[in-house]
C-alpha cells in the first residue's frame, strides 16, 4: 500500500502544471490522512522523484518536467539558469511557472544556447522560439535588445547604426521621389488647362 500512494502522488503531480499542496495531492490521491500524503510526499523529495518547498502556508510539492519545443513554439521568460551536462543542456525560465527547456547536448540549438546565454545576467527577459528552419533551428532574442543567434552576431549598437545610415538614405530618397511626383503633379495640371 506504501509504494502505491506513491505511485498515485506521482502520477498526479506528473498532470498538474505546477506546484500542489499536500490537501489537494491527499484529495486527489485518495489518501484518507493528511499526514500520511505528507510523510509519502516528503519521501519522494528525499528520494529525488519530485521537487517540494515549504512556503508560509505549508508544504507544496510538484514534479520536474523538461519542456522540450516543438517548431515554432516560443517560450517566453525571465532567464534564472543555463545547466550544461554530458547529456542535455538545460535553459530554466521563471514565468508563473518555471520551464526547463531541455535539447541534446550535441544538437545545434544545444550550440546556441550556450552560445547566446552563457554571459546574460540572470533576469534578463528572454524569448526563445524553435523553428523548423535548417540554417538556423533556433532563436534566441533578448528584450530590449535585437535578435542574437549563432548566424547573426552583429551587436545591438552595430544594427542600430546601420538603421540609421539605412534611415537616411531612405529619406533621401522619398524626398526626391516626393519632388519627383511634385514635378509631375505640375506638369499634369498644365496638360488639363
């Protein structure tokens, strides 16, 4: 009966989205005694199978899910860490909830987030969006900066100069295409007269 409390509270934290206290695991579980589901649930943090905290409010419990992106899905975030290991590396977001955005250590996408996020301070808002794109299967954007991938390393201050030298020129030009019309605007009033 032991090991299938467990199994149960494990298979219900394996469906909600995050953090659970122990009521709704007892609930939901079907454990009659609220410290019974707290005792089982405190052995499974011990053992490493499901994360927990005690907040103001007593024990909360959830189970650690890596989020693995589909293309074109995009998850949004404030960046809190990059866990590198021999086999995945590992992106954690905190929204309302904490992502653990996990690839293959000798993937592509591994490649540029370590690349893109190794040096960001912690906090810094971050966008990550898989793409089924071959050159470029990931990318990885900073708010308040441009976008910053392994095939684009050209620096916010770089591409903002090289705005407004566009910019200019593309002044220039609709002034002279605005004199230009202005031109035959003239000419075709004295063609109606």
């Amino acid at each position: 009966m032991l090991k299938e409390y467990q199994k149960r509270i494990t298979s219900f934290l394996s469906e909600t989205a995050g953090p659970v206290d122990v009521e709704k695991i007892r609930k939901n579980c079907r454990i009659a005694n609220w410290n019974t589901a707290l005792k089982h649930c405190l052995e499974l943090l011990i053992q490493g199978k499901i994360k927990g905290e005690e907040t103001s409010k007593g024990w909360v419990f959830w189970l650690h899910q890596p989020t693995h992106l589909q293309p074109w899905e995009e998850a949004i975030g404030n960046f809190s860490d990059l866990k590198i290991d021999e086999n995945s590396i590992t992106v954690v977001l905190t929204t309302q909830k904490t992502l653990h955005i996990t690839f293959p250590t000798n993937t592509p996408e591994a490649q540029i987030l370590a690349e893109n996020l190794k040096n960001i301070p912690r906090g810094t808002r971050v966008a990550i969006l898989k793409t089924d794109i071959e050159g470029k299967p990931i990318i990885v954007k900073r708010y308040g900066e441009s976008e910053w991938d392994s095939s684009n390393k050209t620096s916010p201050k770089t591409k903002e100069k090289n705005l407004e030298r566009n910019h200019s020129s593309l002044k220039d030009f609709l002034s002279e295409t605005v004199v230009s019309l202005k031109g035959i605007l003239v000419l075709t009033r004295c063609f109606i007269r």
